[in-house]
C-alpha cells in the first residue's frame, strides 16, 4: 500500500498568493489568524491524516462495516481514530464559537479536509455529514434546537446525517413519502430512507438524523416536505442521550467502494414512530436541506480532488520503483523516465492543481459570502456546480491514469490502486448528479440572471489573460495567448447558450453537460494561470518555497494549457455545432 504525503507546500502557495489569506482574515477582522497560523494547522491536520487515518484506508476497503440487530458496527480502528479526530479538536475548527467552535474561515477547513479524504474517504464522509447538519441547524434551527444539538454536533461528541432518499424518491423528492404526524411538541416519523451515509455506528454516543418527511396536510410535491431532527437517543432532562429512539438501520449496501463508510437504510417508526422536531417552518424543508446539500456539494467536490491526489502519489511513487528497460550499461529503467508515464503523471499532477485552486477559492468566496459580499455570493452560486460536476468528473479520469500507470499490477487488488478508482466511481453520482449540476449551471446560475455572474467570471479571466500577454516571461505569453483562445470560445458558446437555451428545454438539457465540463477547464486554467504569474513574481526573491517549486508551479499551468484547456475549445464547439445529432435516434432505436 502507498503512503500518503499531505501536499502542504502547494496549500500553503495557495493560501498564501492565490488566496490571500492574511487580507481575507483582515477584511473579517479576524486579528489572531494569519496566514502562519494556517500552515500550521495544516500541517498539524496533516500528521493525523498520514499517521493514522491513512493507515485504515485499506483496512476499511478490506473489512467494511457490518450490521446486526440494527445496530452497525464500524471497522476496526476507525473508532480510536475518531476519538482522537475529536480530542485534538478538528471537528471543531469552522463551527461558530458561540456552540464551542473555533470559528476559523471556512477556506482553512477546506485544505484540512482535503487531507481527512485523501487519507481515507470512508472515515472523513462520517464528520463531513455532521458539518452539512452543522449548518443547516444555524441557518434555520430554532434557538432551543441549536442549544440542544449544536455544541455536540460541532465538537464531534455527536455526529450528523442526512435522510432524503427514499425507495420511490432518488433525485425526485418530490415523491418523497415518509410521514410525520403531529403529537404534541413533536412529531411521530413513520418511512424507510436509504444510501444513509454513516447512518449508524457505535463511535459517538448519539447520532443526529435530519429527516425530510410530509405532514397531514402538506400540500403535493416538493412544496409539502418538512425537515426534522430524529435523534438516535431521545435527550433526557439533562440534554444526554437517554431512551433509544425508534429509528434503526435494517441494512447496509453492498457497494462498489467506500467499503468503510457504511451506507445505510434507515428505518423510522417500525414499532410506534420515531420522534422528531420540526426544523424551521413546516412546508420548507427541502429548502432547507438545500443549506446541506450546497455545503456537500461543495465537500463531493473537494472528494474528487482529495482521491485524486492520493492516486497522484500512489502513481508516482510506484512510478519510481518500478523498472522497466535498461540503458545501455545495462542498468535498469524506472519507469517515471518512460514519456508516455512522465505525461500521465503530469495529467494527473496539473489535474490536481487546478482542482485545489478551484475548491480553495470557491471555499474563500463563501467566507466573504458570509460577511456580505454579494459578488461573492454569486460567484459561490456559480462556483457549486462545477466544484461539484466538474471535479467529481475529472477525478474519474485521473484515477483510471493511476491504474494505467501501475500496468497489470493496477487491476490487481492487492496494489491498492483499483480501491481509489472504485471510491472515486460514487462522486459523479451522490449529493446531486453531473447532470443535476449541469442543470443548475446552465438554468439557475446562468439564464435565470440573465448571464451576469457568468459575464463577471469572463471578464476576470479576460483581466488575468492580459497580464499573461503583457508579461515579460515567454511562457507566461504563451499560457495567455492559450487562455485567450479557451476564453474567446467559452464567451461564443455562453453567448449560444444566453440566446438559444431559454426558450428550449429540450437544447438546455442537450449541452448542459458540455458547458459545465467547458466551464470546468477554463476555470482550472484560469486559476492556475494566477497562480503561475504569481510563481514568477516570487522567483529569485525570499520566499518560502525555492524556484524549483515555483518553477513547477510555471510548467504545470503550460501543461494544462498545452493538454486540458483545448476541451474548452472542443466542449464550445460540440455545445453550438453538435446539437443536431445529440438526439437523432429515437427512444424506440436506442
């Protein structure tokens, strides 16, 4: 198995020059974060990610969770691990300080998690379901409700799901079933929910569902869900965990990966109904489950990066070890000196990068979101779906790579390469579609403002193509004159889209797909086109990284230019030209 190396100088560069960390913490008035105080974490969050989380990956892939009696039991270690996730405090990291949290920006979280999902997908999906319940509590919980869930949520003590799914009800909650029927100051919740991620366990002393369910008298469709929470344990008077709750998991899924994050069917009110409390007002729960559902999207696409990332390094170390050939002298070849692997790799390396600038600047924008920027909630909107879409998909290619790289040994379990590509399979698929996401993208986020958020992000990127063409460095000219041509035919395919796709919802589904993928790439281009003028300003001065790093750091956005950016070029052109034969079969023909 590989090990796993937290990418701690590519964060810190990120952080440090992209994001600028140090002027987002001032304009919050956070006066004691730095951008020195977030290498540290990082690092910090790193050394548990390497030493202890990354060591139960294969464990966990190998001897999943079981279920008996309705209760799960967790795979071996996961639990001692948890204990000292919660001990050391990284549950608590982005929660307000008002419940116990330490109230650090939400882009410090991000690079932390990055680690917790490259070190071992299975164990972070269990904390990063309690952030998403975290926040739908703030945002629409009543005061009592916070007071009594929050505090154990964000330390970790307790941890949270996510119950939307049901039997009938896949993406289509509008058939969503399960019942909840007033009694008293709560509610008796009767239903079954499957694909429960981390469901049940035994590793916290209670767990926190959050239940859409339908009252008597809700109206039909999506308009009628309510949002409740159904706790494992009832509180007793004290706020503990006392009598046990009629809810119960009756099973788990047999998957294709993520073998140690147990994925449960939830069963509510077999014997006389669950208890539930009614989050918000009733009638808006699926709304209010949005408040999760966009932070999970988000976390999903941070996951495409995170496996990604750990394929990277199993690649290129196996890369390394592996010889294949000799020289002349009779020495042996590794096979990283083989170009057709150097060129894999480097896919897979500028694949990675320009996912980590994405999910770090998208994770910056919602912290300046939360303190009023409302440019920068529209772009956090316009943001989601491609984090989401975009990444989950890239994260597909760039695992198969890692097995490719391996050869023969990479379709051998043993080798550990065939676990990321199988846990990688479920990014494009849970908390929302590709499809779902190009939907948004192409309908909410782009013609429902008429293209104003899309028009902005143009223009930020036309700003970054002329600093690259004005640049005294001719490879920065030539990263701008590749961005200027992704741009030019991103802005003539936006510009099909604004004029052709909002009278039609038949050609608005038909190029979705295309203009999120095309909105991928130019945005990971973009980013990394910033991050190399800013790699260039930095050679030959003080810094912290030396000119190999930032020299890198050059070479790996003309890669993606070179290799990735002429999908935009390609989607654009398929978007506009392709139309006519995206459907000409029939539904009887197919």
């Amino acid at each position: 198995m590989s090990t796993y190396t937290p990418p701690l100088q590519d964060a810190s560069f990120l952080l440090n020059h992209l994001i600028d960390l140090d002027q987002l913490c001032s304009e919050q008035n956070l006066d004691e974060v730095n951008s020195e105080l977030a290498n540290v974490i990082v690092e910090e969050a790193g050394k548990l990610a390497s030493d202890v989380l990354a060591p139960l990956n294969w464990v966990g892939d190998q001897n999943g969770a079981t279920v008996a009696d309705g209760a799960v039991q967790e795979t071996a270690g996961f639990s001692d691990a948890y204990q000292q996730f919660v001990e050391n405090g990284w549950a608590t990291l982005t929660g307000p300080e008002e419940f116990g949290g330490q109230a650090l920006p939400n882009v410090i979280g991000t690079a932390v998690n990055e680690l917790w999902h490259s070190a071992n997908m299975g164990f972070a999906l269990c904390p990063m379901l309690s952030q998403g319940a975290v926040e739908a509590l703030i945002a629409h919980g009543s005061d009592e409700l916070k007071s009594q869930y929050l505090p154990q949520l964000i330390s970790g003590e307790w941890t949270g799901t996510m119950n939307l799914t049901e039997p009938n009800a896949g993406s289509d909650l509008a058939a969503v079933a399960s019942k909840a029927i007033p009694e008293g100051d709560h509610y008796k919740i009767t239903g079954q929910k499957i694909f429960i991620t981390w469901g049940d366990h035994q590793m916290t002393s209670n767990i926190v569902h959050l239940v859409l369910a339908r009252l008597p008298d809700a109206p039909a469709g999506v308009k009628g869900i309510s949002l409740f929470i159904v706790p494992k344990y009832l509180l007793d008077e004290q706020g503990q965990p006392g009598e046990l709750n009629d809810v119960s998991c009756v099973s788990l899924e047999h998957k294709l990966g993520i073998h140690g994050s147990p994925t449960c069917v939830m069963s509510f009110g077999d014997n006389e109904g669950a208890i539930g409390y009614l989050v918000g007002e009733a009638n808006k729960g699926l709304s209010y489950m949005f408040t999760m559902m966009n932070h999970a999207r988000q976390s999903v696409g941070l996951q495409g990066l995170s496996i990604s990332e750990r394929a990277y390094q199993q690649a290129l170390q196996y890369s390394q070890e592996r010889f294949q050939g000799s020289n002349p002298d009779g020495s042996k070849i590794a096979i990283i000196n083989h170009p057709d692997v150097r060129r894999m790799l480097m896919a897979m390396k500028a694949g990675n990068e320009a996912m980590r600038a994405l999910a770090y600047t998208a994770a910056a924008d919602i912290d300046r979101a939360h303190h009023g920027d409302q440019t920068s909630k529209s772009r956090v909107e316009f943001y989601t779906p491609i984090v989401k879409g975009w990444m989950t998909e890239l994260a597909q290619e760039l695992t198969s790579l890692n097995i490719q790289v391996h050869g023969g040994m990479g379709f051998i379990e043993e080798t550990g390469a065939a676990q990321h590509y199988r846990d990688a399979r479920i990014l494009p698929i849970y908390e929302g579609t590709t499809g779902i996401q190009a939907l948004d993208l192409i309908g909410r986020k782009t013609l429902f403002d008429k293209g104003v958020a899309l028009s902005q992000l143009q223009a930020d990127v036309q700003a970054t193509t002329e600093l690259l063409l004005h640049s005294d460095s001719e490879a920065l000219q030539e990263l701008g004159k590749k961005l200027t041509t992704a741009l030019r035919d991103a802005t003539s395919a936006g510009q099909f889209i604004l004029e052709n796709a909002g009278s039609d919802k038949q050609l608005m589904g038909n190029i979705s797909v295309d203009n999120l993928m095309m909105m991928g790439y130019l945005t990971g281009g973009w980013l990394l086109a910033q991050g190399a003028i800013k790699a260039e300003e930095l050679k030959g001065a003080d810094n912290d990284y030396g000119d190999g790093f930032l020299n890198a750091k050059v070479s790996t956005a003309l890669f993606f230019a070179d290799h990735y950016l002429p999908r935009v070029s390609q989607h654009a052109a398929t978007l506009q030209t392709g139309l006519n034969h995206t459907f000409a079969l029939d539904i009887e023909q197919l």
